[in-house]
C-alpha cells in the first residue's frame, strides 16, 4: 500500500509543488488543510491538522510558525509522523517539536535540500578544524522580499553547525543585526547579515575570515522544488522509524 502523506498547508505555493512531488514519488495523497476551503476541489480538504492526521501516514508541514505548539499537540494525539520544515520557531515553539518527538517520529530541517544538508555537515566540520581566535565566522543570507523571519532558519541552522564544532551554544555568540557604533569585533562570535528583495529563493554563504586566507563555503537554491523533493524524501523514510527527532542528515544517512 502507498504511504499516505498530508499536507498542512496544501494551498501555498511550496503546497503545490509537495501535490507534485507526491505523485512524481508514487506516493498517495491523503489530503491537506487550508484556511478558507474553496467550494469544490479534486482532493480532500480538512479543517484542521488533527483529521487530517488521522487519515495519514505521514504529515508534511510547511505552515506557520505559530501553528507549531498546536500542530505538535495534534500529531501526538494521532501518533502520525510529522516533516516539519517552518522557519522562525520561538524556544517554546521548538520545545514543543522536541517534546512531541518524544511520542512521535519528527524530521524538522530549516532546510530539506541535498546540498544545503551537506553544507550543515561541513560547517560543523570547519568549525572545530579552524579555531574561533583566529577565524571569524560569518553567516550571509538572502531571500524573496516576502520572508517574513531573519535570519532565515537555513542561517541559523549554519550558525548552530558552526557552534557545535566549536563546543558552544549559538545563543552564547550570535551577533546579527549589527548598527550603529558596535566597537570592534568580539573574538568567537558568529555573525548573520540578512539581505531581503526580489523574489530570490535563497542563498547562503558561510565565511571562515582568517588573518591569511578567507574560506567561503555558499549555496544557493535556484527553484523551491528541490525543498518540496527533499520533504518527500523524508516523510518516505521517517513513517518506518521510531519515535525521535530528526534532520536530513539522518535521512540521508549521514548521522
């Protein structure tokens, strides 16, 4: 039998594109939510996250931020496994997704693409091989003028690598949104510039600034589908796994 995937969230541009990826996937579409249902559709529409949860084997979710707490509460209730990919989750919010991993499998990733789970991998690496005293990291980020958290999680995600490498909390040494008279730059911090404009999918670049040499780890994405193609990958492998939160290094096998 095909795994049924839901989708939170059907409506939206990345919605759409996870319908496709669905199908392209062999997969079966179970359905998904939308806010204001339209008066006849070709698939089935739900009201909320927990029916439909109840009708699939796998949630894939790309909503809101402020719907993750309620969305956690829900899935635990139902026992479904949950792809979640928001950005610009509060510490309680991100609490609430740990916490339901504790009764539930949950793949959460700022980002679901190949490239961009591999860079995660590289950044944690490059971290604890080039010293904080004398390589300054900094963290650039760019997305469609429409965003509407920053740094992206993508960014953060990067930083957070960063600081696992380095044995530290990224809370401990973020510094973004520098104005004004900041004074010199503090030793071991980790940067974040955010540029927003057009309808720019999304670029990342990692630098490693030493005092002779720069190392620049990028990546941009050029279409949405390759998150939607990752997300559907994930929800594939995640519906046979064991209650746990995990990434897309895990999904792709390299945790």
């Amino acid at each position: 039998m095909s795994t049924r995937i839901g989708i939170a969230g059907i409506s939206g541009r990345m919605g759409q594109m996870l319908v496709e990826e669905v199908a392209a996937a062999g997969a079966a579409l179970a359905g998904g939510t939308r806010r204001t249902p339209p008066a006849t559709s070709s698939v089935p529409l739900f009201a909320d996250v927990a029916a439909l949860a109840a009708v699939s084997d796998v949630v894939i979710d790309f909503t809101r931020a402020d719907t993750a707490a309620a969305h956690a509460g829900a899935l635990m209730a139902t026992g479904t496994p949950w792809v979640l990919g928001t950005s610009g989750l509060s510490a309680a919010e991100e609490a609430a997704v740990a916490e339901a991993a504790q009764s539930i499998p949950v793949v959460y990733a700022a980002n679901f693409s190949a490239g961009v789970t591999l860079v995660l991998a590289l950044a944690e690496q490059m971290g604890a091989a080039l010293p904080a005293a004398q390589y300054d990291a900094e963290i650039v980020e760019m997305h469609h003028r429409q965003k509407v958290d920053a740094p992206s999680g993508t960014a953060i995600g990067i930083g957070r690598a960063v600081a696992r490498g380095r044995n530290v909390d990224l809370r401990d040494v973020m510094q973004s949104g520098r104005d004004g008279h900041t004074g010199p730059r503090e030793t071991g911090a980790i940067g974040f510039a955010t540029l927003r404009g057009g309808q720019v999918v999304g670029e990342h670049s990692l630098l490693f600034a030493g005092s002779d040499e720069q190392i620049i780890l990028s990546h941009r994405a050029f279409d949405r589908r390759t998150f939607a193609t990752g997300a559907v990958r994930a929800a594939l492998w995640l519906k046979d796994q064991p209650p746990g939160l995990y990434t897309m290094r895990h999904v792709l096998g390299l945790a």
